[in-house]
C-alpha cells in the first residue's frame, strides 16, 4: 500500500532525508540516538497508517502506544475516530476538538461527523452540530430536509433558496427539499428566473436549458431568446425580431449584445444602438456599453467609436486605462496626460500612471515639464518594481532593491519550532504528505503575529520549503527581506538546464519564482503542473523535442524533470523571439501564437509590454523581468534590466525578419 501519492515519491525520500539531517535544529540536541529515536518514530507511524487501512486494530493500537510525544499522534488518533465515526457522539467529538483546537484536525473531525449524521438521517443532531464553514454541498442539503423534517420551515425555505441561487447543479441529496419547497409555492418567478440567468452567464448552457422549465410561463419564450444568443450571438444583430416590452426582455437581448461584443465590439455596438433608438430601456446601459468600449480599445477602435459613447468615464476607471493604454499604442502622449488626470487619486498616484505620465512630460519642449519627468523618475527610481528600474535606467542610477534583511536570534527561531502546529507540518512535510503539511502550516501561521511569521519564513527556507517561506513572507508584509522572498531554490538544476540552453541561469528561476513560487506540487486551474506549470501537452511535445525522457503527467511534480522541460521550452521560446526576454516571457504565459498576433517592433519597449491585451501577460511580463533582476543581485551578477540586443528589437522604422515559427 502507498501511503502518500506515487508523484510524491521522489520527493518523499529527499524530504526524509533533509528533516533527519535538520533534527538538531527541532530538538535542540544533535545526538545519533535522537536522530534514530525519530527515525524510528517515522518508520511506526508510517506502520500504523497501513495497520488502520488494512483493519489491523490490535497492531494499530500497539504501534501508537509506542509513539506518545510524536507530534503526529493526533493524525493517527484522528483517523482511529474517523473510522469509527458511527459509533462516536458530540462529546467524544468535541473533546479531540477542544484538544486539538490548534489543528485543522478538529474541523476535519467535525465535517466527517456532519457528514455521518447526515447519512444516518439523525436529523436532530445535524441541526445541533451544524456549521456552514464546514459542510459540503451534500450536508447543506441534508441540513435543509433536516430543518423541514423537524418543522422548522421557514429556516428550511431560506436554505432551499441559498442552495437554489447558484450557477451549477447541486447534488441529488438536495432533491427532496427542493421538491418540498417548490410544492409549499416558494419558488417564486423572480428566484427561478435569477437562477437561470446566473446559471447562463456561467456558461454552463444544458443547466441553464434544464432551468428554462421552472421560469414563469410569461418569461420561457425570453428565456429560450437568451439561451440562443448565448450561442449564437450574431442573431441578435436583426433587431428588429425581439421584443423590448419588459425589464427581462431587455436583459436577455442585452446579454446577447454582450456575448457578440466577444467576438465583433463594433457590430455589438450597432446592434446595440439600433436597439437603442426603438426603445427606452429600463436595464441600465452602462455595464454594456463599457464591456464593448474595452472590446473595441483592445481590437485599436479604428473608428473612434469609444469617445462618442455615452458613459461617464469617471464611474468606470478599469475604461480610463484602456483608453489610456490605446492612447500609448498610438504615440499620443497629451492624451496620455489628459486620461490619467481623469483617474481616481489612489489609481493616478500608481507608480504605473506616475512612470506614463513622466514618460508624457519628458517629451515635452517645456524646461518645466522636463524638470517634472525628472522628479517623477527620480522619486519611482527609489522603489523596488519594474517602473523604478525602468526609470533608474532612464536616469542612469543604480537600482534601489531596497532589501534590508532581518535577522532572528537561535533561541526566536528555535520557540517557533517547538510549536506544536510547527512540528506536525514538518513532520508531514518530511513523510510527503505535502497538502496536509500546508493545512497544518497554513492553520498555525494564521495565528502568528508578523514577526513570527516572519520567523517561520526563516524555518521553512531551513527545510527547502520555499512557498511557504515566501508566503509567510507577505502574511507578513515583510517586503524588504528579500532573501527569504527570492531564495536560490533548486539553484544547481536551474544553472546546469539553463547552461543547456544558453539562458542567463537568472531567467528560468524568475519564471518559476512568478510561475510556482517553487512549489513542487503545484496544480493549476487550467491544468499546469509543477515548478514551472507546464502543461501536460506541452510538457509531451517539449520531451519529445529535446529527447527527454519522460512518461506520466504524475512526473511532473518531480522537480529536476520539471526544470528540465521548462528550461527547453523556455530555452525554445527564446530562439523564436530573437532570443528576447520580453518576448519570450510573454509567449510562457500565453503561448507563442498570441504573441506573434501582438508583434509590433514599431514600439517602445515600455509601450509594447503596457499595451499587452492581457492583464495577467502584462504583470507577469514585468514581474519575471523585475524578479531575474534580484535574483542576478542574489547571483552577485549584477547587470541592467534588459540587453541592448532586447532594446534594439522594439522602437525601429521597419520591422524585423519575422520570427520562428518554432
């Protein structure tokens, strides 16, 4: 039997192998017999997990009596309750969670209670026990039957409607009280049509079909209208064939106006005016007519559409900063001034706004102006982000990386260690039992003043933990401490792939410092995984490039194959766009055929990564560039922001060779 996941395994054995050797630094006392003690402690508790899998009780009992003083006994305690859930009552359940109030484990006790109780239909009791915070969909269900069963209708229908007003399908344990609740005569108009609208605009189209049946007859016909334009949103360009007459009406052809704007701003914006000019809606156009003024500044608004539109753009700053950002695009910096002046203080006052607006002022012929260009870059030069080193570079001053570490004597350092909720997440983090160490890590240091947070960083960076340092790091907003915020991580596998493929060694860090903050095991949304969130196709087409070896999507949470696959695509990115790290940053984050799109040497460097369409390509662009910078101090390998063969690629007359389609 595996005791953690097989994608674990490799770092199972380097995790063990780091705690046994730092065991002197949790106890105090580096002695062979204490490093054994433990060691043999590891080797019952892992015993014990498969004893209580397999339903050897007598030999699980056996083994955990020999571990009293581990600070992982409360696991193997939590599972012995877990699996006999059935048999326990709410005193034995709250006893091992006032005991271990430090841990997740009392709540995790607790869901698996509710959810016992709601199974066996113990309806009093999952009343009495019930928490919000801690019940799945399947619970919450059962906790609404339950208030119903017991007479407690109307707290049943304010939780039927809860459970109703969302945008997926809820679980069938909900059936029952939903059914009761539709035949009480609670399931008015207005809440069934809200709940296919959130539904629709979710995106998840066979529920919101599904829904279309619970709509007041008057709003069906409506409600299937809405449905189609979702789909097939170039409908709603003729007009003429909807009826304008009520409010939802209105919201379900404005909704399709919306969802052509996706695709056509422009046509979205003549649908929409024509509409206009037949009825007086009673939905507010505002939100509307916004979402197709980004459209259309995003697309460049060849047609001046956007300054004719009737917003007040005070209402809307996110609009403000697209029309800025078109403003750049076109080189028009006195409407760059006139725009950010319309900005709300805080917003303006951004080192963003402030770093365009001197840029707008130092291509004034005015003295004064330039005097002012000047101040401004002086006074972002003094900050630590991708605008102070731009400006430094535009002034010719060193970089400000403001870093002004704190030190924390052994005896600080040591009390957090001791720290009971400290050394279970160590523990657990030594056995590779990696969400479980972040549950128990993430419980403790919610309860850390900054300083002990900070001190944490420093005891997670000890064991190679490094998300947890860094994030420790902002809980605390300990900014200017910077090692612990950009550790060397993995530093030798970064420097050998990086000499590979002929990358400064600083670069790839940076990405997995923007892509992971190093953590290993990282799963994204989407799908990517691993120190540098490779998706798995890629991950397969890159092998398969470079002739690594590579077999199983599970391997990518292996760090040493992560860095290697992700330093080739980088190392491939980097050979598609002129070996430029603006471009090739880029094109990690949102893939190389965007990139191509966006393409225009014609820029400044400055203007090109401002005016990327996405804001997260922006800020991640910025961040990877700002972040190799630190690393390159933490190197001792100082150097400018960017190479003089990067600069040269933007701001030419003519364009380029067009770059590789690699």
């Amino acid at each position: 039997m595996k005791l953690f996941p097989v994608t674990h395994h490799v770092m199972c054995v380097y995790f063990i192998a780091i705690s046994v050797c730092l065991t002197s630094c949790l106890t105090g006392a580096a002695t062979s017999v204490l490093e054994t003690s433990r060691y043999d402690q590891r080797a019952k508790y892992q015993q014990a997990l498969i004893a209580i899998s397999n339903g050897q009780l007598t030999r699980f009992r056996k083994l955990k009596s020999e571990l009293d003083g581990y600070p992982l006994l409360p696991y193997l305690e939590f599972r012995e309750r877990s699996r006999r859930i059935s048999r326990e009552s709410a005193t034995t359940i709250n006893a091992f969670a006032d005991t271990y109030h430090d841990s997740p484990l009392a709540d995790q006790l607790r869901r698996r209670w509710l959810t016992s109780l709601a199974s066996r239909t113990r309806w009093d009791d999952l009343i009495d026990a019930y928490d919000q915070r801690l019940a799945s969909k399947e619970v919450a269900c059962r906790h609404g039957w339950a208030l119903y069963k017991s007479g407690q209708t109307e707290a049943a229908w304010s939780m039927a409607k809860t459970l109703f007003l969302v945008d997926y399908s809820q679980p069938e344990e909900c059936d029952p009280l939903f059914k009761a609740w539709r035949v009480a005569g609670q399931l008015g108009p207005l809440t069934a049509w809200n709940r296919f609208v959130i539904t629709l605009e979710g995106g998840n189209v066979d529920l919101a079909s599904y829904l279309v049946r619970f709509v007041a007859p008057s709003d069906q016909a409506t409600a299937n209208i809405m449905r189609d334009l979702h789909v097939r949103p170039r409908r709603v360009e003729k007009t003429s064939r909807f009826k304008l007459d009520t409010e939802h009406q209105q919201y379900a052809v404005l909704h399709g106006i919306r969802r052509l704007a996706r695709r056509d701003a422009a046509a979205a914006l003549d649908a929409l005016k024509a509409l206009v000019d037949r009825t007086e809606f009673v939905t507010p156009l505002d939100a509307t007519y916004v979402y197709i003024a980004k459209r259309l500044l995003r697309d460049g608004d060849d047609g001046g559409h956007v300054d004719s539109l009737p917003i007040d753009l005070r209402g809307f700053p996110g609009l403000i900063e697209s029309k800025l950002r078109l403003a750049l695009r076109e080189g028009n910096f006195q409407r760059v001034l006139a725009l950010i002046e319309q900005l709300p203080v805080d917003l303006a006052e951004s080192n963003r706004w402030r770093y365009w607006k001197a840029r707008a002022h130092a291509l004034s012929d005015t003295a004064a102006n330039q005097t002012l260009a000047r101040t401004l870059f002086r006074e972002l030069a003094g900050e630590r982000t991708f605008y102070g080193f731009v400006s430094a570079d535009r002034l010719g001053l060193s970089y400000d990386y403001s870093d002004a570490p704190k030190t924390f004597s052994d005896d600080e350092i040591k009390a957090i260690e001791r720290v009971p909720g400290i050394q279970r997440a160590l523990e657990l983090f030594a056995l590779g039992d990696l969400a479980a160490a972040r549950r128990e890590w993430r419980f403790t240091l919610a309860r850390f003043d900054p300083t002990n947070r900070q001190i944490a960083a420093r005891v997670a960076t000890r064991w190679g933990w490094h998300k947890r340092a860094i994030q420790a790091m902002i809980d605390a907003e300990a900014w200017n401490d910077l090692a612990p915020r950009f550790p060397l991580a993995f530093f030798d596998d970064f420097a050998r792939r990086a000499r590979e493929q002929a990358l400064p060694t600083d670069f790839p860090i940076a990405v997995a410092r923007q892509e992971s903050a190093f953590m290993p095991d990282a799963r994204s949304s989407a799908g990517a995984l691993g120190l540098m969130q490779l998706m798995p196709r890629t991950a397969r087409i890159t092998a398969d490039k470079f002739n690594i070896s590579y077999h199983s999507v599970n391997q990518l949470v292996q760090p040493r194959l992560n860095i290697e696959l992700g330093t080739s695509y980088l190392g491939q990115m980097m050979r598609a766009f002129h070996n430029n790290r603006i471009l090739a940053a880029a094109a990690y984050n949102a893939g190389p055929s965007r990139v191509r799109r966006w393409l225009d040497p014609s820029l400044e460097f400055d203007v090109w990564i401002e005016v990327i369409p996405f804001g997260e390509t922006r800020s991640y662009v910025q961040n990877v560039l700002m972040f190799s910078m630190i690393f390159a101090r933490r190197m001792d390998m100082p150097r400018s922001l960017l190479f003089k063969h990067e600069l040269a690629y933007f701001n030419q007359p003519e364009a380029p060779p067009e770059v590789s389609g690699q």
